[in-house]
DNA sequence: ACCTGAACACCGTTCAAGT
DNA sequence: ACCTGAACACCGTTCAAGT
C-alpha cells in the first residue's frame, strides 16, 4: 500500500483509540491499537516513541477536561470545581489509571493544571507550605476517589469476612449507588475547611 | 531433576520473591520469579492459578502488616492506627500499587480487615450509612497518599509548566522530604473530625 | 504431589524497504 | 514523510512426561 497524500495517523488519534479499547475492553495493547484503526503496528512509531508516550497521551486527553482555574473566582469554589473535574475525568475511564498511576506525569497539560493550582492558591494568600500541602491533600482525594468509582476496594456485598449481623446492618445502609459520590464530596467539604485553616494561620509577610 | 524429598515452593514464597522483584526492579514477570527460586516457570503453575494470584498474594502480604483492629482503644485512635499502617504497608512498596489497583480484591486478609474495621465503627455508634461512608474515605486516604508516596503526582521542582515566580515561591516551601507525610497526616485529622460529626448526627437508634 | 521441557499465542520494539 | 513486512527478544499459560 502507497503512502497515502494525507497522514492518516496522528499522535491524537492514536492515544484516542487507545482510550477506547480502555474504555470497551478494560486493556490496550499495541497491536489492538493498530488493528483499530486498520493500519501496520510499525505505522504507530513512526508518531508515538512507544507505549508509554501513548499512555502519556491519554493522561493529557484526561487532563484537557480539567475545569480551568478561574481566577474571578472566590478560591473554595475554583477548588471545588478543579477537584471534582479531575476526579470526574479520571472515574470517567477507570480503566486508564493502572497504567496511568504506573509512570510518572511528563504530559505537559497535567503539569500545567497543577501550575495553574498553585498560582491561584498563591494569589489567595496561600504561602509555598500551604500551597504543597493543599496540592498534595486534593491531588489525594481526587485519586482516591477516581480508584474507587473504577474498582471499589471493598465488596459491600457478599463479603465472606464480613460476618452476617453487620452483613445485614450493611444492607441497611441507604447510600446505594451514590456512595463513591458521597464520600468524595464530604471529603472534599472536609479539605476544603482544612485549607481556609490553613490560610487563616498564613503569616501575614508570604 | 528429580521431585524434592521436600517442596521448595509455596504460594507465599512466590508471593514474597514477586513482591521483592517489584521493590528493586520496579516490576515482575513470571519467568523472572521462576528464574529467582532457580525452578522452571511451570512449576509455578502448582502452586498458583496464574500472575493474578501472584498480585492477590502480594495484596494479602501487605494487609498482615496492616495494624490489628484494638477493640479496647477509643475509635478515633484505632482509626488512626489502622489508617497510617495501610498507607505505610503500601507506601512501602510502591511499586506494588499499578498491579494492585488494576484487579479487584479477592483476598481474604484484606476483606477481613475491611470487615474488622466496620465492626469496630458498629460498636462505636456508627450507623450503617455512616460506616460505608467512613471506610470509603479512608480508603481514599490511604490508598491516594499511597500512590503519592510512589509516584509522587507533581515535579515540584523543575516542573517547566510552573512559572519561575511561582517556583521561587514553591522553592521557598520548607516542607522538603516531609511533604507527603504531613499531606497524609493533614488529611487523617481532617477525615477524623468529620467522622466524630458524622458519629454525633447519628439518630440514637441504630 | 511436584518439577520439567517444549509448545502456543501473544506482546512491544526495531529496521530495512517501499513510495 | 509515512506506511509496510519481517524479525527479535520477550511474556503468560498449558500440557504431556518424568519421578
């Protein structure tokens, strides 16, 4: 087969269809990817440096659905909408963060959401240890709670090591499927006080 | 070569050599565990289903390093105690957490924990609403300043997408090497005085 | 019961060859 | 520049064969 007069592949493309069969088959493998989109396993290098550059890819995918940070607004509410975004944007393909989680952050998109954070938190009156600690407390919640809506730790039900008296006081509990909801937003309602206390004992000089 | 008068291999010891591989090489293949008992990589095939139960295994290693469930501490503490020995039982191997995460949880230590857990709420007062919202929580706790620990989720220094004003700024943080502890820690004392709320909403009758 | 060697269907990556 | 086919060193799993 000639080379076509217009590319076909694209770095994009690639990492897109590589987030689809994440999506519909809970894996990609190179070759998956490649069949996909009817094209050579070789074609794909020649636009990605290998499969790690392709998961890399597929975290600023997820990273570009971030909330932007926006600076009109009171600092709570930014956060709020920052950390729901990135929570929702990861539980969205729960899939993806295995691999995601299994090497480290070089996609420029995720850094700069990061940057954007702390530029925000600084002009709220945050100083440099408030700022780390805010950033490390919400990039763990967010995680957290994108794990649990992909693959809940616990079984609530028909857990064999949970005895049947608290088996059934379990199944009283109302919270049904809302439960990784409620959970990340109360979390989230609890960071979110622990970081006006952390403002409110900011020294004055920053 | 002849059976063994003695077997040399058990599930654990394939286990333990698997989770030592991933401590210092960051990874494990089934022939590379083989090739470190100095057996041939279907002998492992006696002892476990596939690399599915090798992971589950490592899982199961790690929850009996997790703090026992005291029934004669207050349960703030025992909450406590039991949320940092999950984080540092993880954190400890950080490796470990991509596979982890990447299967649900069928071992029996690591259900049984959870199980003692929710007992030990139950006793507390918790109800059954309360008590699936509490561990929800902190398994997002533990298990995000797990992986935080690993990978950490932000380049603080050198981070190109963070302007240099802001890194001069971050640079000025004092936080250093203590940083994901006191992220953790923050957040454990935020967790727990929003489950005392929770405890002190509860309707009197459970 | 427990270990082995050989085989199978895969995987990620490279590279010379085509247009 | 972009796609291909063939090759390479791997991987997880199975299974008949040995003692």
């Amino acid at each position: 087969m000639p080379r076509p007069s217009q590319p076909i592949l694209s770095r994009e493309l690639i990492c897109r269809t590589a987030l689809n069969l994440l999506d519909r088959t809970g894996r990609f493998t190179v070759p998956e990817v490649a069949q996909k989109l009817g094209v050579s396993v070789s074609s794909l290098y020649h636009h990605v440096a290998g499969r790690a550059e392709i998961v890399e890819g597929i975290r600023g995918l997820l990273a570009g659905r971030f909330a932007p940070i926006a600076d009109d607004t009171a600092w709570p509410a930014a956060v709020a909408a920052w950390a729901r975004s990135y929570r929702d944007a990861f539980a969205a393909h729960p899939a993806a963060i295995p691999p995601l989680v299994a090497q480290t952050i070089t996609d420029p998109v995720t850094l700069r959401q990061y940057g954007a954070l702390a530029g925000m938190l600084a002009r709220s009156g945050f100083g440099p240890d408030s700022i780390v600690l805010a950033i490390t407390m919400l990039d763990n919640l967010c995680l957290g709670a994108a794990l649990d809506v992909g693959a809940p730790s616990v079984i609530w039900d028909d857990n064999p090591a949970i005895d049947s008296p608290m088996q059934t006081a379990l199944g009283r509990a109302t919270l049904g499927a809302d439960r990784a909801e409620r959970g990340f937003e109360l979390g989230l309602a609890l960071t979110l006080r622990g970081l006006a206390e952390l403002l409110a004992d900011q020294p004055a000089e920053v």
